[in-house]
C-alpha cells in the first residue's frame, strides 16, 4: 500500500485542552465497559486515543500503530490518564518512530501506576471517607452522603488533571533527551520486562507436592527446584504459554482451555499442585 507524503514525518501541532478533555471523556467512560480477560482494558485506551491516530497517521502506518495500541494492558482506571498523556506527546512528537517507546513506556509505567491507583483510590480514600459518611449516615446527618458525593466529585476532577500533567512530562522528556529516544526506549521495554517477570512469581501459584521416600530420607521436590531456582515452575509455565501463543500461533481461547485441562491433570496424578 502506498504511502502518504504526510505519513513520513513527524505529527505537527500541539494538543489542545479540547483534545485533552475529548481523550479523558473517552477514557473515563470506555475504561471498564470494554474490559476483557484477554486484552482486559486495551481496547478503552485505544478508544481514547483512536481520534488521534487518524489524525496522525495514514494507511500502513496506521494500522501499524492501531495494533500497537491493541495489545494486552491493564491500570487503575483512575490514574491512566497519565500514561495517555506521555503517549499523546511522543506520538505528537516523534509519529511511527514513537511505536517501541510508548509501548515500552505503557508495559513499564502500568503496574507502578496500577499499585498506586488502587492503593489511593479503591484502597485509602474509599476507607476513610467512606467510613467517615457512613458513621455520620448512622447518626442521621444527611451530610455523610453528600461528603462520599463530593468526594466522587473532587476525584472526577482529578482525574482530568492527570492527562495534562502525563503529557506536560512527555513534552519535557522529548525537549531535554532529544536525539537519546533509543536509549529511553531501550530502557522503557528493560522496565516492562522487570515488571511482567516480577509479576509471574506473585501471580502464577504452581508447585511440585511429589515427596520421594527411601529408608529415613525424605525428599521434597519443591524443595529441590527451589534451591535450583525458586519459582521454577510458574517460570516455566510462562514460557511454555509464551511459546505456545508467540511461536505457534495458538489463540488465547485454545490456551485458556489447555491450561485449565492441563492444570486439572498434573493435579490429579499429584505432579503439581
């Protein structure tokens, strides 16, 4: 397919705050209605930001970029914004040759952003402010209601706040590392990968239960593979899934019925556990 003259350079014009509000608009609502096992809240992030894909890119470039911004991607919805905003300023700035850094840059910053999104938001404030109005509800003072109400308020504001604030970062990083964008995106896709491989041990819970019995000797083989290398088993899960779904093409719905059959399995015979 041909390429547009205006596909090959950069994306000129700075956001406005009426493009801001249109992405936070977009975002807030299609944040969790879209969500799915598979991609889970993907495809609202694209939907926040397909107005501006057109707008830059055309033909091959932007379907090279719509299945970018595609892929698998999870956050507290309250604190997303942020990452938009960094995305809509490499975008902005650098077109197609942004594509490695922002996916680096939103595999890396979700899971700090998500930890501190649910710690803040669906943690501490519902705790507090939620418990202050409902002891004050108790008591018969109608403004136990409206203190959670305002509280909604406040956030729904703050929300809007962290786009701008993601994109002004954004703009900063590409005005002071100019000419330095393959070694943030190098460093982007290091941190994505500390944190997914960080995450296999603390999400994935596989061990070997096999005890081995002779005379007065017990061994445990999760014992063994521990001192091989602990979390051995979820490790190696991983990657056959891994392989599986990158090397052999196999869909994400053949995968989930064969870890669930293979898990019930290996169970059974008391291999894992």
């Amino acid at each position: 397919m041909k390429m547009t003259k205006a596909n090959t350079k950069t994306n000129s014009g700075k956001l406005t705050k009426k493009d801001s509000f249109r992405a936070n608009w977009r975002w807030l609502w299609a944040s969790q209605l879209s969500w799915n096992y598979e991609r889970m809240m993907a495809p609202g992030y694209f939907y926040a930001l397909l107005p501006f894909l057109k707008r830059w890119y055309k033909d091959d470039e932007l379907v090279e970029m719509m299945q970018m911004q595609t892929q698998f991607f999870n956050v507290n919805a309250y604190d997303d914004n942020f990452i938009i905003g960094v995305d809509l300023a490499l975008e902005e700035s650098q077109g197609i040759k942004s594509k490695d850094t922002v996916a680096g840059i939103k595999t890396g910053l979700m899971g700090p952003l998500a930890g501190i999104g649910d710690t803040i938001f669906s943690a501490i404030i519902p705790t507090i402010c939620g418990s202050i109005g409902a002891y004050m509800g108790l008591r018969g003072n109608p403004l136990g209601s409206i203190l959670w109400i305002l509280v909604d308020i406040i956030i729904l504001f703050l929300r809007f706040s962290f786009l701008p604030m993601g994109y002004y970062q954004g703009t900063k990083l590409i005005d002071s590392a100019s000419g330095k964008l393959n070694a943030i995106t190098d460093s982007a896709i290091l941190l994505g990968v500390m944190v997914v491989g960080a995450l296999i041990p603390t999400v994935i819970k596989a061990k070997v239960p096999y005890v081995f019995h002779t005379g007065k000797i017990t061994l445990k083989m999760q014992s063994i593979l521990n001192q091989i290398m602990p979390s051995l088993v979820p490790v190696l899960l991983v990657a056959l899934v891994y392989w599986l779904l990158g090397k052999k093409g196999v869909t994400s719905t053949k995968m989930i019925w064969f870890v669930l059959i293979l898990g019930i399995v290996l169970s059974y015979f008391h291999i894992l556990g």
